[in-house]
C-alpha cells in the first residue's frame, strides 16, 4: 500500500473533481434551515460545512470513514490518523513507514522547553500545551511556503508536513508539560523503538509494570481522535485554517476551544464529580445516596458533568469502549464503580428532570477514572491528553480542506432587529 503521501496525491484530483462536480450540478439544492431557536442556539443541527473524516450520528455515535468507533478500538493511533487522512487502514508496510516519519520528527526544540520553563508555575497545562504549540509556528512550513508564493495546488502538501511535525512532537511536548508542572522533573526522552501511544506513555514517567497504561493510552489516543466537524475544537481549528493560517495557529485555536468546561475540560470535571461523591459517602454511595447527589447537582443549577451530548441520542460507543477495557483491567477500583453506579442512577434522573435531551454518557465521564486508576490523579492535565489526541482530527481536516480548495468560513451573522422584524413580518403576513 501506498505511503501516507502518494497515497494522498493519487486520491485529491478525483477528490477535487468530484467537489467541483457536485457544486457545479447541485449547488443551488437547499441541504438545511435555520430556526430562530438554531440562531439563538448555537446553531445546533445546522447543516453549514463538509467534513469527511467522521461523522457523529446521533444513534451510532462516531463513525469513521465509515467504521464504528468501536471496532477501531485496537487500532493504534496512528492507524487512525492514516484513516481519517485517506479514507483507508494503513496496511503493515504504511504504518511502519508513517511510524519512521513521525519517529524522525520526534525532536522537540530547546526553545519549547525554555518558553514553558519561563511560565509562571500555576499555568493551566492547557495554556502550556497551547503555548507549546504556538511557539513552534515559526518553524511552518505552510507559512514560509506561502510567503514564497506557494501554488494553491500545493497547500496540502505545507499542511501535512506542518501537520506531522506537530503530531511527531505532540507526545513529548504534552509529557514534558505534565513532568514539568507536577514537578516530576526533567521530560523525558523519547524511546524510538516504541509506537506513539506507548512513547507517550513512558515519557509520562508513570510505572507500569503490566503494560496495561501503554494500551490505554493507546485507547485514548484513538477513541479521542476525531468527532466530526462541527464541535467547538474543529470548528474552530476549521475556521481559522480557512484564512489560511497555518496548522500551527489553527490547531492552537482549536485547542483553546477544547480548554473549555463544556468541551474537553469535563474529563476534568466528571472525576471531580466521582471523587467529591467518593469522599462525601466514605466509597461507594448507595444508589439511593447518588439519586440525591445528582438532584442536589441539579437543583444548585449545575450540570452533571460526563452526561449529555449537543448531537448523540444513545451511550457514547467511547463510554462503552472505556468501559470495557475498565471492567478487564480495574473491576474492583472504587472511583470506576463509582462511574458504574452513576451510569445506573443519573439517565433516570436526567429523564425525570426533562431538560437534558441526552441523558447518556458521553467519553469523558469515565476516561478520568481510568487515568486516575493508574495514577494519573493531577486533573487539570486531562484536557492535555485529550488535546494530543484531537490534533489527529484537527489535522486530517486541514489537509484535506486545503487539498480541497475549502473557502474561507464565514456565515452571515443578523441582528435581534433583524430577526424580530423578520419573525413579525412572517406574522403580519399569516
Ligand atoms: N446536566 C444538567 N443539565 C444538562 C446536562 C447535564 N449533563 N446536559 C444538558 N443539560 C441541560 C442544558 O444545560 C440545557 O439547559 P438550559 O435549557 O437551562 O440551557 C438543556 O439541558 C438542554 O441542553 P441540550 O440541548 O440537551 O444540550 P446542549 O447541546 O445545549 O449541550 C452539553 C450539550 C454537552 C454542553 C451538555 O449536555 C452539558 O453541559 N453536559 C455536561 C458537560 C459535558 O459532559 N461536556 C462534555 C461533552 C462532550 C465533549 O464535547 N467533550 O469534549
């Protein structure tokens, strides 16, 4: 099979025509509408952007490239970044191959350390991590190649090379900042030898004799890859690529979007929820106990963190791939049965109180309790991981939308005015 790259040139002509086709034969079919509510609500369900790399249905939960989430659930991360990219799993001679490339790319610069040694010692991980990924910008390919008069064609190509640089260098970046601000020490160097999940694993510095915290980090790493487009993280990562900033910038941008409370910082959140019940009730809470917690949660006008989702309908299929590696591995762990027994209470009282309209699980309500099974207890570090692993996504998207050709983003915004006349016009008119 072809390597990542002549894989990638052999496929965007007939990408491109096939866009150029469908625009040209059907650009003027109506795909969505817009509610009032859709405006006002964060355009939920507004159907405004192509991304091809996954789809997040609400009763499937994520598919990519037309593969269940969990079916890919022992696939290494780096199989899933040549699958979002192509379309395809790499067979055995591309993986080693986008393995060797991201192995030579490994390298984190000095400066990078130097920046993140400067910052103040009570610096978010994710403002770290963010840092990191920023200050590296000046070695864009992307922007020095456009600043060079870059042919359109070739955008891709500067994308996918400032793309594996960043994801080569991700690991290290994310464990040095977690070795840095836990004051563990010095990061530590990479093992070439190892794949990327385990490299990430070790440089952690955390003991695992079993080699089960390689595996499931290598589990993070894929089940968190990709939730199509429209999320804050893509979106926004989406956006800013579309004016051309290079994928330095508009993964950055993406990560600030994944740093909030209702995106990627709930991991955080959710075990916070286990550990405050854990401590409360001295263990395990009796059902009884949890169905008060959550309706005191929800009465003091929070959200039950880990529950709930803007598109899916049913248990998130990361929830359950979690779960399954969990009742392997850590069964008996206090804080995971804590996560079983809010699994058992919290739908039913979500239902009851009429709000949520999905009242499952999503990924984050059990990832933390894993972490934290093996000793990964420092919370605020949990969006990093996640950070690490959606660079995949966030950058399969940008190389694909540069081959593409993908316009500039930018939606037409109307004012309360506007829409109150238009809503009373319609009025005036019924
Ligand atoms: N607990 C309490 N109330 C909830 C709730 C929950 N877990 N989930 C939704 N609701 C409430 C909403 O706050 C909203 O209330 P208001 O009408 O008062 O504003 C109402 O139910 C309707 O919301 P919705 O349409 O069902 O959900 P949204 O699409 O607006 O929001 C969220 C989706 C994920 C943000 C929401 O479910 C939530 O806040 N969940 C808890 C935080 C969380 O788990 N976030 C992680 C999501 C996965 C992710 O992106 N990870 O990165």
């Amino acid at each position: 099979m072809a390597k990542l790259h002549e894989k990638l040139a052999s496929q965007i002509p007939a990408l491109r025509e096939e866009v150029r086709a469908l625009v040209k034969e059907h650009g003027t079919k109506v795909i969505s509408e817009v509610t009032v509510a859709q405006a006002f609500g964060g355009m939920r369900g507004v159907k405004g952007m192509i991304c091809d790399t996954s789809v997040v249905d609400a009763d499937t939960g994520l598919v990519i490239r037309n593969i269940p989430i969990g079916k890919l659930a022992n696939r290494l991360p780096e199989e899933i970044f040549y699958l979002l990219v192509t379309g395809e799993l790499p067979d055995a001679e591309a993986l080693a191959d986008l393995q060797g490339d991201l192995r030579k790319r490994a390298e984190v610069p000095a400066y990078v350390w130097a920046v993140l040694k400067a910052m103040p010692e009570d610096s978010h991980p994710m403002t770290m991590f963010n840092t990191a990924i920023l200050v590296m910008e000046r070695d864009s390919v992307f922007r020095r190649r456009y600043a060079e008069g870059m042919r359109k064609e070739e955008y891709w190509e500067a994308a996918l090379e400032d793309s594996l640089q960043l994801i080569a260098k991700l690991p290290a970046v994310a464990a040095g900042i977690y070795r840095l601000h836990t004051k563990k020490g010095e990061p530590l160097p990479s093992n070439p030898k190892l794949d990327w999940g385990a490299d990430y694993a070790q440089m952690l510095g955390i003991p695992d004799p079993s080699g089960e915290f390689a595996n499931l980090m290598r589990l993070y790493l894929t089940l968190h890859s990709d939730h199509e487009g429209g999320n804050v993280s893509a979106f926004t990562c989406h956006t800013v690529g579309s004016a051309l900033s290079d994928p330095y910038y508009a993964v950055s941008a993406g990560m600030n979007g994944l740093a909030g409370p209702l995106h990627g910082l709930a991991n955080q959140e959710c075990l916070h929820f286990v550990l405050d019940l854990r401590k409360k009730y001295n263990g395990v809470p009796t059902d009884e106990q949890l169905r008060q917690y959550a309706w005191d949660t929800l009465k003091g006008g929070h959200v039950i963190p880990g529950y709930g989702h803007a598109v899916l309908r049913i248990t998130d299929p990361r929830y359950t791939a979690f779960h399954d590696f969990g009742g392997r591995v850590c069964a008996s762990d206090e804080v995971f049965r804590i996560v079983d027994a809010i699994f058992r209470i919290v739908p039913g009282v979500l239902r009851e109180q009429g709000k949520a309209k999905d009242p499952w699980p999503n990924v984050d309500a059990i990832s933390g309790s894993l972490l934290y099974h093996f000793g990964l207890t420092t919370f605020d570090y949990y969006t990093v991981l996640f950070g690490v692993s959606r660079a995949l996504g966030m950058c399969a998207q940008l190389v694909i939308n540069r081959a593409l050709g993908t316009a500039i983003t930018r939606p037409k915004s109307v004012s309360t005015e506007w829409i109150k006349s238009n809503v009373n016009t319609e009025r005036r008119a019924a």
